[in-house]
C-alpha cells in the first residue's frame, strides 16, 4: 500500500502564504485596523479642537470621540504586545 504525499491526496492542499483562506489576509487585516485606529485619532482630534478653538462644536461629542480613541489605540497596543510575546516564546522554543 502505497503512502501519498501530503497536498496530493483526496482534494488535500496545503494553504500557501497567498491564498486567502477564511476572508481577507492577515496583514490586510491589521494595515485595515492601523488605518481604522489612526482615523479615530484624527477625528477625536478634529472634535477637541472645534470645542476648544472654534467653541462651535459639543464637547459631549468630543469626549465620546476621544473615549473611542483611546479604547482604539489601547485595543491596538495589546494586539502589539501578544504578538511580540507570541514571536520571543517561538524564538525561545527548542527545536
């Protein structure tokens, strides 16, 4: 009885680092979250300075834009900081 190789047997394929498996890639993913994050910063911005420059716009809206800045960008650093974790255990792993 002969052994396949793994990827040539019944419909098996092997995901390759271009094929989409599941939705949209990883790195889009996380390029899409960045853009999102920086987004919010630039509008909690905007919203700070039309109350305090301008004084025309509401400082209620204000502080919800900056609370969803800050949850954002916390969001972010803790994604940043799993994945540098994840990376250094495998660079300790023993092979």
């Amino acid at each position: 009885m002969a052994i396949d190789p793994i990827g040539t047997g019944a419909g098996l394929a092997l995901p390759t680092a271009t094929s989409e498996v599941g939705g949209e890639r990883f790195a889009d993913a996380l390029t899409r979250m960045l853009h999102d994050v920086n987004q919010d910063q630039l509008d909690a911005a905007q919203q700070a300075e039309a109350v305090l420059v301008t004084g025309k716009g509401s400082i209620h809206d204000a502080m919800l834009a900056m609370s969803r800045a800050e949850g954002s960008f916390r969001l972010l650093m803790e994604m940043r900081n799993r994945l540098v974790d994840g990376l250094n255990r495998l660079l300790q792993a023993q092979v």
